[in-house]
C-alpha cells in the first residue's frame, strides 16, 4: 500500500480541481440555509401547517425522520463507493434527489403537510448522503499535511454559497412584498432559486474532479444494516478513528442544537424580530466562512486534534456568553463567535476523520461521519427542548446546559493521538480491513 504522505499513482489534486471540489459545498449550502434554517421551516409552521400546536413537532419529526435514513443508508452508500472505486454516480443520483426535492417544494401550499413532509424527508435525504460522499473525495485529493485548508475552503466557500442563496432569495421576496404577495406566492420561487444555484453550481465537482479509485477493494455486502455495523466493526480496528468518531457524534449535538434553535433563543430569549433572525443568521454565515478559512492553515500547523479542541474551548465560551448577553450587543457578539465556531469545528473534524480514515474505506468512514453528524441531530435539540420545558421555559438555561455537549467532547478528544492514528491507517488500514469478515 502506498503511503498517504507521498502523490498517489493519479496524482494529487489540481488547484483548480480542488476548487470544483469545494463548490459542492457552495451548491448545497442553499439548501440547509433556506429551506431547513431560514425560511420553508417558517413557511411549513406558519401556513402549511396553519400555526398549530403540532407544527413544530411534525416539522422536527420530517427532519428527524429523514435523519434515521441517512443515518442508516449513509455507511451502505459508502461501501458501495469503496467496492466499486467511483463515488459520482452516487453523487449524482443524491444531488438529484435534492434538486428534484427542493422543485417538488414548490408545489405544497396551505394544508398540504403530508405531502410537505415527505418530499423534506426525500431533499433532506438526498442533502444528508451527498454531504458524505462530497467528503469521502477529500483524503484522495490532497495529502494529509493539507487536509486542514482543503476542508477549510470547502466549508468556508460553503457558507458563501448558503449567504449569497439566502441574499438572492431575501430580495426576491423583497420584490415580490413589494407586488403584493404573501407566503404562498413567493416561497415557491424561492425553492426555484435554491434548487437551480445547486444544479447549476455543483456542475465543475462533475465536470473537472477525477476519481480516485483506492488500491485495495472491499467484498461485496448487500444489507444495508449488516454495512453499518461491518463499517462501525471495521472503525474499531482503528481506535483513534473510533474514538474521534464517538467525540464527534457527542460535540455535534451541541453543533446541531445551536444550528437548530439558534432563531428560536433570539426570538424567545431576546425578542428578536423576523428582519433581526433572518440579519443573525446572515453574520452567523459570514462569522462561520472566516472560521473556516482561519483555522485552515492553522489547523495544518497546529496539528487537528489541537485544533478541533481548540475549537471546543471557544464554543464553551460562546454559549456561556450568550446565557448572560442581556442587551442585543452582546448577543450579536456571542452569535459572531457562534458562527467562527462553527465553521472551523466542522472544517477540522472533517479534515482529522479524513486524516485517519485508512484509504480502502474512506468511503465507509465517511459513511460513518454521516451517522454521527446525523445521529446528533437527532439526539441534540429535543434534549434541548426538554430541558427547556423541565425548566419552565427557560431557554437561558437549556442553552448554557448544552455546552456540556463540547465539554464531554474535550474529554474524549484527550483519548484520541494523531500521530498514532495515521500511523495506524497507513500502515496496515485497508489490508487488515479487507481481510476482514463481515458481521
């Protein structure tokens, strides 16, 4: 096996093949920013669902929901990628389902829940699976000592892509207030704007970014199920891998909790008005794509695992911030530090996993970076919300009470040694993994 530290036979990744890489993560960020952050979540509570109690819940629940497929399709996908070697036909059929899921958006209106639930389910899907084959190209491309900046521009072009799809679809909606129209009228060309900057945006990923098929290929396995528990069964054998993966699952369900409520704590904790939310959310994406590029050559430098603490200590001191901000400027300052936070703590986890991802099955263990991102998606905010009503509505509290999440996840890190890891994935990962027998 050749080592990762030296170009493979295909060679490492041109600049400008690594910028078509990363304008994935432009095209898709549309995508979570409008429609599961901004504005159909809105629209779905406010007139789909005609502000019923059971709004919310159903809303969450569709989310949720399409989160347990992702979770349990996303190591299945995986390994398919590693058995065949290619990762865009995949690729190409999630971004598809995404594209085609956000156009069907465009056709529920008032009382359509049922049918607004389940294509969110379908777009999510398909958002959730491209999310981890996007990353399964990254260790491929680039040599370990620069998977930090790679990572980096990826996500930090990302939030660019998810401002500049929110700022087309505020001054559509501008125009559109200004002819008369209400919800119903111009959600749906808002989901048109969406849907066309991910096609039309995700083109050069398909176009100029080669694959880069592995050395060492994986048996067939045909369950879904049995691919996840192989996957997870082959990540054991790498315990810093492992670990890092279990610290990941546990800090992202502080990551998806603020992701989720963040809107909510500023309209119910601070009065926040709509303009204010939808004025938070845009520095919170412009804060998050300078963590990113920030912490990219740091991050490469430092090393990851110092990095991505880092990044925890600065999320504990963001959300103990935010608990006393009690004027709106401090509470724009704890979101800005939210926003750093959030970029450069996705760019590094994804860069360390695919640091110690032996070659073979950078495929599966991305598989796996799905089921623990996703998997705190489903954990994180409905703890926060019970914490929230155990405690009588207070959103002070819950918030403060999540940073436990980052704190669990600096305790897990100490376990976690960089340099043993790589060594481990280098030397031995994809002939012991495929030597491997399946559950």
């Amino acid at each position: 096996m050749p080592s990762r530290g030296s170009s493979p036979a295909e060679g490492w990744a041109t600049p400008r093949e690594i910028l078509a890489w990363a304008f994935y993560d432009f095209a898709n960020s549309g995508y979570t920013t409008v429609v599961t952050t901004a504005l159909f979540n809105m629209y779905f509570v406010r007139v789909v669902a005609g502000g019923a109690d059971w709004a919310a819940l159903l809303w969450t629940g569709a989310l949720s929901v399409s989160n347990a497929l992702i979770l349990l399709l996303g190591p299945w996908v995986g390994q398919s990628v590693d058995e065949r070697g290619r990762i865009k036909p995949w690729l190409g059929a999630s971004t598809t389902v995404c594209v085609l899921g956000t156009l069907g958006l465009t056709a529920v209106g008032p009382g359509d829940m049922v049918l607004g639930a389940s294509i969110v389910v379908l777009s999510n899907l398909g958002f959730g699976l491209g999310e981890n084959l996007i990353a399964a190209f990254l260790p491929r491309m680039v040599p370990p000592d620069r998977l930090g900046r790679t990572s980096a521009l990826g996500w930090g072009i990302g939030y660019l892509g998810g401002m500049l799809t929110l700022a087309l679809c505020l001054a559509y909606i501008v125009w559109a207030q200004g002819q008369g129209g209400n919800m119903p009228d111009f959600v749906p060309g808002a989901m048109v704007i969406v849907a066309a900057i991910y096609a039309v945006a995700g083109l050069p990923t398909f176009l100029w970014v080669r694959e880069r098929p592995p050395p060492i290929r994986v048996a067939s396995e045909s369950s879904p199920s049995r691919r996840l528990f192989r996957a997870w069964r082959q990540a054991r054998g790498f315990p810093d891998l492992s670990r890092f993966l279990i610290c990941l699952g546990v800090y992202y369900c502080g990551i998806q909790t603020v992701v989720a409520l963040a809107a909510v704590y500023a309209d119910q904790a601070l009065g926040f008005d709509t303009q204010e939310v939808l004025g938070m959310i845009l520095v919170v994406n412009l804060a998050a794509a300078g963590g990113a590029f920030l912490l990219g050559r740091v991050h490469d430098r430092l090393g990851a695992v110092r990095t991505v603490a880092l990044t925890l200590m600065a999320w504990i001191l963001a959300l103990v911030l935010a608990y006393f901000a009690r004027t709106a400027a401090i509470f724009w300052a704890a979101a800005t530090l939210v926003g750093l936070c959030i970029g450069a703590s996705q760019s590094s986890g994804r860069a360390l996993v695919g640091l110690l991802a032996p070659e073979a099955h950078v495929g599966a263990i991305f598989g796996l970076w799905g089921v623990a991102i996703k998997l705190a998606a489903i954990v994180g905010p409905p703890v926060y919300g019970l914490l929230t009503w155990l405690s009588g509505g207070d959103y002070r509290l819950a918030l403060l009470a999540t940073a436990g999440f980052f704190v669990a996840g600096l305790v897990l890190l100490v376990g976690v040694n960089e340099g043993r890891g790589r060594r481990r994935a280098e030397e031995g990962g994809a002939e012991s993994l495929s030597e491997s027998p399946g559950p």
